[in-house]
C-alpha cells in the first residue's frame, strides 16, 4: 500500500507550524502561499480529523494535529538519516564498524576515541565485541570484527603495538593474606582462593596468568571480579587500568609479595582486511592508535 501522504505535504506541515502562519511558511519553503494552502487542503483531505486551525492570523494544531506533527517530524527526520547515509555510502563510508576488545582494555576508557568516531562518521554504527583470551582471536580469524585491540597477533596478520596492560595481584584490605604483617610468597597464594577469567572463545581455551592457588573461581568479566574482591572472598590478578579507582579509595590493595609477579601484557590494534580497510575502520583504528600508542 502506498501512503497517500506525501513527505513534502509533511514537511509543508511542519514549516507551518514552525513559522505559524501560511504566508511565513510559503516564504521559508520559496513556494507560493497558495500552494502551501494547497499542500495543507490535500493533507486534510487525506485525513479524518484536519491537522491545523486558524486563530486570528495564526496557524495552530488540533490535538489531532499535534500527534500527526510528532511523526511527520520523526519521518522527516528518518528521510533525512535516510539521505546522509546514501550520501556516506556513495563516499564509500561502512555503514557499520565492528571492533572487538579483549577484557585487558577496558571499553570505558576508550571514550575519548569513540566519541571522536562519532564525530567523524556520524552515519556509520559501531558495534563492539567484549571478548576475551582466544575469543578475541576468534573474532578475527571467523571475520566477527573489523578491528581488534587485543594480546595476540595471529600468524598473516599485523598488528601495531600499543600500551601494555599490566595484571596485579590485589585483594580486598579486609582479605587475610592482606592482614599477615609481612610480605607474601607464592605458597601463601596458593593456599587461598583465586578469581580468574572465562575464556569467551568457543573452539580453544586459554589459561593465563598465575593459576596455581588449588581453590579458583571462575567469572566471565573484570568487572565481576572486582566486586567479588570487594567482599573479600578471594584475590586476583587484575589489569591495573580496571581498577585505579578501588586502589585510590582503599577498597582494594596490591598484595605485598617477597617476590615482584607484576604481569605486562603487550596489546595490538589488528586490522581484519589490513589493504581493503574502510575509511571508517581507518579512522577509527587512527583514533585509538593516538589516545592509546
């Protein structure tokens, strides 16, 4: 079924109301006035209810009119969505941009270069991936994401090396092995409970970091972890980015152990189609390259 309504005799509405009165509204649309009395008579005609009355020199909406005035601005704005993205398509921008982050990097501080993005490629979606260990990698070898920020470059693939992530063991200050007076070896560790993260990928699993404490608890996010750590039940190692603010307030501290096991992982920016990248893939690998190299 075609509508009997044409976008134009919307828009018409639209600049009447805007204007308030017919002959304001011919002059912003550079039409006659009676061709906008026109385009309104066809609408009403169209419709059970007229959308406009005319109080003294004004042109005011029914409440029918109010309503239909909503949706003639949301479908005028639709069509022009609508027109931006053609325009950005024929540019040859992607109409979507899939970046896949490991759990090392938190997403929330990538703001600064999404935000950036959306200024560019204001047309474009970004869809992002929070994934971890192999599933990271996954994501790029199955052609999930477009762009990857993650520990491991495949074997074929580039990737330009960015900020490191570094794991710290910490605790909660009420846990006992914060409590013990004197620095911490690895048997104290293993002698207590241990959170440690899923593995999200589907055809191999990871283990990584320090895995010897005999009681673990597995979750599938940092943020999960810290929460649990909060409580006290157990110790972890965490990327230090995760959790500058729970050190700073003092609800989580570094265990102080005999021995550094500070654990630097490099992380990489990988380009899924390194020579047949997008300009908004470009773009955005541009921007997390400044704010993260």
């Amino acid at each position: 079924m075609h509508p009997r309504i044409s976008l134009e005799q919307w828009q018409t509405l639209c600049c009447v109301v805007a204007e308030g009165s017919f002959a304001r509204a011919a002059e912003a649309l550079n039409k006659s006035q009676s061709s906008v009395s026109y385009a309104i008579a066809q609408l009403n005609a169209h419709l059970p209810q007229p959308v406009l009355r005319i109080e003294g020199r004004r042109a005011v909406l029914t409440e029918a009119g109010k309503v239909l005035h909503r949706h003639a601005q949301q479908l005028i704005a639709q069509a022009q969505e609508a027109e931006s993205i053609a325009r950005s398509l024929a540019m040859g921008f992607e109409a979507e941009v899939c970046l896949a982050v490991d759990a090392l990097q938190s997403v929330g501080a990538l703001a600064p270069a999404l935000a950036a993005f959306s200024e560019s490629f204001p047309e474009t979606r970004l869809r992002v991936l929070e994934t971890t260990l192999s599933g990271t990698t996954e994501a790029l070898l199955e052609q999930r994401a477009d762009l990857i920020l993650g520990p491991e470059v495949p074997v074929g693939f580039v990737g330009r090396p960015l900020r490191s992530a570094t794991l710290i063991p910490v605790a909660a200050p009420s846990h006992p092995l914060c409590a013990r007076g004197r620095d911490i070896d690895e048997q104290d560790l293993r002698s207590h409970r241990q959170l440690v993260l899923r593995d999200s990928g589907a055809k191999r699993t990871i283990d990584a970091g320090w895995l010897q404490a005999e009681k673990r608890w597995t979750v599938s996010h940092f943020a999960t972890s810290i929460e649990l750590l909060k409580s006290g039940l157990a110790f972890a190692f965490l990327p230090q980015g995760w959790i500058s603010k729970e050190l700073a307030a003092g609800e989580l501290m570094r265990l102080p152990l005999s021995q550094p096991m500070d654990r630097p992982v490099p992380l990489f920016l990988i380009l899924a189609a390194q020579q047949a990248a997008g300009p908004a893939t470009q773009g955005l690998a541009d921007l997390l390259i400044q704010q993260l190299q």
